[in-house]
C-alpha cells in the first residue's frame, strides 16, 4: 500500500500513428499504400506536445516504426522533450494473426528506426490494437528475449478484437527463465464482476470528462493504485479527412473528435502524470517491491557490437 500522504504517479502514453493506420481501418487499406495518404502525424504529434508542456507532464510514447522511419525529426523532437519513447510495432498488425518469427521480425525493425534516430535502447512496447490475448501470450516470451522491461497490450475487458477478461489489473510482474517484465494493463474500473474500459482513447472521447475523472480518481483514491492512461495524436485533429468504413469502424474513430482537447485539458489538470518506468519503479517502491532504478532503465546506450 502506498504511504497515506505520497501522491500516486500515474502514466500518460501516446501511441504515435497516423488517421490511416488504426485497425478500424485496417480491412480497407493495405499497409503498402500508405504512403498514398495525406500524413498529419507530425503536426498532430506536436500538438499533444504542445499540451502535455503546457501542464508540466513527460509521459511514454509509443512510436509506429514506419512513423519513426520517415519523420524521424520527430521521433528526436519527443525524445529532446524529455518523454520516454516505447516501441509500437513498424506495421501496427494484429499479432495473434502472426507468427512469432513475424512479431519478432516487425518488432526488431520498429525498434531500430527509433533507436538508430535516439541512439537508445527501446524496453518499453504496446501491441497494435492490444493484441498480446490468450491466443498470442508467446508474444511477452519474445519481449523478454529481446530485452524488453515493460509491456501495456493486456487489457482486462471483453472486446470483438483484444481482451484478456481475467486478467490482472494492475501493474505486476512476468518472469521467465529468471528475466522478467513489468505489465502495466491498460486501466478498467471494476463494477461486480465486470471491468469497465476507463484507460482512454475512444473510451475517453466516449464518456463525459466527469465520469472518466471519477472513475480514475477512484483507481487512485480507493485501490491504492496508479493507472495507465493513453491517447493518440489523430484524436486531437477535428478536421482530419473522413475514409471509407463500415459504420461501426466509423463510430469508433471520429466519435467526439473535436471535444478530446478540452477533455484531455481537464485530464490533466486533475492527476499528476509521469513515464511508464517511472510510475512503476514509484508503486513498486511504495508497495516494497524490488525493482530496477528507472534511471537504468531509460536511456540504455546501444551497444556497438
């Protein structure tokens, strides 16, 4: 339990894609075309940068690969801010629908455009869509091999395409072969038996700003626990163009887009917001768990092997 007076540390992440590239879209654009699209990527990221300066806040970005490729002034304009930088895969595909030497191949491609840009280590990652389910857990094996140290793609809810119901709400440990890594699940709020998504995203552009403050407020207040928050830059951009979709796709991506800033104004203002690492080595501590220094962490240098 944490100490009665220390302020809890809660996360604000941003996943770095693009309008086009969500998987409410994805049975209607190929990936290799791309490039055909208007991007507004970088203007929408320097938005949210824009905001979270305003209110004091550094948080995780969790950088597209094929983002980082092609704007990687942007990738060392987030980096310079101070944010922690996380890996979101190069393609933003599903990943119970690869192979593992698929995952691992995208995985290891995402994180080299970022790290060749920063000249640090990535150990941070969020699965496209949060597709590590029941179907794809080998996925957290391959994060753990590869070095990583903390993962947010478990989300504990019921959903037509991610969601693993049972799963635990809260920041802890996965270990294996004596390594281990941290899982922030992305947050819900426990009503009885059932979990109700609260983390962000459409959930956030959905609810009113009152509600969501309560229920993370209660997160804080009643389990003792910091949550995990997370935007993207698209959701801040009103005026992006309108694509072909079936309704429910359409419902789920331009619901309440010109309301999220004034939202997210509200957000922040109500809660104290730091990096993945950071919140996770302050519970940790507050709860007498051993964990490495964020310090360590962050800002590993690349090896020159």
């Amino acid at each position: 339990m944490t100490t009665q007076n220390a302020p809890i540390l809660n996360v604000f992440t941003v996943d770095v894609e693009d309008y086009f590239q969500v998987g409410s879209f994805a049975d209607r654009i190929d990936p290799q075309t791309w490039d055909q699209y208007e991007s507004r990527v970088v203007a929408n990221t320097r938005r949210t940068l824009r905001l979270l300066e305003d209110h004091g806040v550094r948080g995780t970005f969790f950088i597209l690969g094929w983002v980082a490729d092609r704007f990687p002034d942007l990738v060392r304009e987030i980096h310079d801010a101070g944010h922690e930088l996380g890996c979101h895969s190069f393609w933003h595909q599903l990943i119970y629908k690869m192979t593992p030497d698929e995952f691992r191949e995208d995985l290891l491609m995402a994180c080299k455009a970022v790290e060749e840009t920063t000249g640090e280590r990535v150990v941070t990652f969020r699965a496209p869509s949060f597709s590590i389910t029941e179907k794809s857990l080998w996925a957290l094996d391959i994060l753990i091999e590869e070095g990583f140290k903390f993962d947010s793609s478990i989300f504990p809810v019921y959903h037509d395409t991610y969601g693993i119901p049972g799963a635990e709400r809260f920041p802890h440990r996965i270990g294996k072969n004596g390594s281990s890594l941290w899982e922030f699940p992305p947050t819900v709020h426990q009503i009885g038996r059932f979990n109700i998504p609260v983390a962000g995203g459409g959930y956030f552009r959905l609810y009113p700003a009152r509600l969501s403050i309560h229920w993370l407020r209660r997160i804080n207040q009643q389990n003792k626990q910091p949550f995990v928050f997370y935007i993207h830059p698209w959701e801040l951009d009103p005026d992006q163009p309108r694509l072909a979709a079936k309704l429910k796709s359409r419902f789920r991506h331009y619901q309440n887009l010109g309301s999220t800033e004034r939202k997210l104004n509200r957000l922040l203002k109500a809660f104290q917001f730091t990096t993945m690492s950071e919140a996770i080595a302050a519970s940790a501590k507050a709860n007498s768990d051993s964990v490495t220094s964020p310090a360590d962490l962050q800002r590993i240098p690349l090896s020159n092997s």
